[in-house]
C-alpha cells in the first residue's frame, strides 16, 4: 500500500462529552468534512496539498447555511495571505515570514 493511498473512513467519530463530532471524508490524510450538532466546516485543498479554502455552515432549520469562508494564499509552503468573508464584512489577514533572531529563515 502507498502512502498515497492508506485507508480512509466514511465517518469517525469523536465523542469528549459534551460535544460529539463527526469526521466526514479524509482523502491523502487531509481533512473534508467535519460535523457536529450545529456547525459544518468544509476543507478544500490545492494540487500540492496546501489548504486554500474553508467554510463554516450553521443548520439553519434543516439546511446549511455558509457563514464564514476563509480563503488562503500561500508563498511556497508559507502561507502569507488570509482573507476571512463573513455577514459582517472582509478582513484579510497578512503573514511575514524571514529571519530569526538566531538568524534561521522562518
């Protein structure tokens, strides 16, 4: 078996009371899905792995509804943007990767 190809589960489910959370499709290692009572965040990822959007839901009566979507921009394998979209409005959040103070590049 391959590293790219080790098993997956439909469904995982974490209980520490008093939250259970459900654990939706894992692919490569990477986290989907993850549900629990009232909230679902989607993960979505580039060709390289890299994360690059994720959206929370909120049930609002039998359906969900997307209520924040976070949107991601990397440098490599730094990430150096993130823009946050919700009902109150846009914030992007920047990143600044460089030099240390014991001189090693971060």
């Amino acid at each position: 078996m391959s590293a790219g190809s080790l098993p997956c589960s439909n469904a995982i489910i974490l209980e520490h009371p008093p939250f259970t959370v459900r654990v939706v499709g894992r692919k490569l290692n990477r986290l989907l899905t993850v549900i629990n009572t009232d909230t679902k965040v989607k993960f979505t990822y580039d060709y390289m792995g890299r994360r690059h959007k994720k959206v929370v839901y909120e049930r609002s009566g039998g359906s969900w509804s997307p209520v924040q979507t976070n949107l991601f921009v990397y440098d490599g394998w730094n990430p150096i943007q993130e823009t946050v979209i919700s009902s109150s409005g846009t914030v992007t959040n920047w990143y600044v990767w460089g030099l240390d103070l014991s001189g090693e590049w971060h």
